[in-house]
C-alpha cells in the first residue's frame, strides 16, 4: 500500500523526525506518536550503489522506505524524495531525502528498513544487517471533555 510521500505539514518540520544520516548515525526528534505521521529523512549515501540513468541522463534510481507497524500492521511503501533545497551552494542537501509514514492507531513498535533500486534490476537495502530498524510509539493520547466522554482527537490521513 503506498503513501504519500511528503504532506504539507512534513515541509513544513512540525512532525516528529526519524534522521538516517550519512555515517549511519540515527537521530530521533519528537515523539512518534499511535494515530499521527512520522517524517524520515534519508541520507541516500547510505546506499549509494543504484545510481542508473535513463537514455535522456535522468536518474532512473529509488529510495524507498518499507514500514510495518507493530502489532499486526501491514507493510506500506513510500518513495522517499529529495528533500527541497534552501540553498543552491548546501551540496550536503542534495542527497537528503524525505517521505512521511503514517502510524495506524494502537501501534505500538514501529519497523522500518530501505531499498535502493533502478533500472539495473540491481536491489540494495538498508536494514540494520536484516534486524530492521525499530522505534518505540508512544500510545495515542484521548482526551476527555470533562464528562469522561473521549474528544476524538484527528487520525492520520491515509
């Protein structure tokens, strides 16, 4: 099932943040949260190795994040991109790319790994040698109006 690969809300950096950076390091920033969206910025020299071209020069090569989220959760897809320059000179940029991952409701662990592919047939992943990449999600927080009635709260779009 594929995702959206950027919301407006994502560009705008007020969702939480998974950062896979370049020397293999991983930052968290915020809180992945049950029923909300999660941002994941990809340093695609992590898997530098698909880098094949069209007949017209373009690149003919992806990124794409796989996701499951625990328990039961089905795996979705999402197509990373290149994360939208500020400024022309930041080379370091260019190689950053962004998709956003929707967490389903009463998730509880959320699973994620990477496939670089393209036009080769070639497939290279990122999966933490196979373990996948896993994060704990905090769960979704229901509000009461003070008549111990829960205030529905918005899901994430899917």
């Amino acid at each position: 099932m594929a995702k959206k690969a950027l919301s407006a809300e994502a560009q705008d950096s007020t969702l939480p943040q998974v950062v896979f950076k370049g020397d293999f390091q991983l930052d968290v920033n915020g809180e992945i949260k049950s029923g909300s969206e999660v941002a994941i910025i990809f340093d695609a020299e992590r898997l530098p190795f698909e880098r094949s071209q069209d007949e017209k020069g373009k690149s003919a090569w992806t990124i794409s994040a796989f996701s499951q989220f625990a328990p039961g959760g089905e795996v979705s897809k999402v197509d990373l991109q290149p994360e939208k320059k500020k400024k022309a000179k930041d080379a370091a940029e260019e190689t950053l790319l962004k998709g956003v991952l929707s967490v389903p409701a009463g998730s509880r662990e959320a699973i994620i790994w990477f496939l670089n592919t393209g036009k080769t047939g070639n497939e290279y992943y990122d999966s933490d040698f196979g373990k996948n990449y896993r994060f704990s999600v905090s769960p979704e927080i229901i509000e009461t109006n003070g008549d111990s009635k829960p205030v529905k709260k918005p899901r994430a779009k899917k």
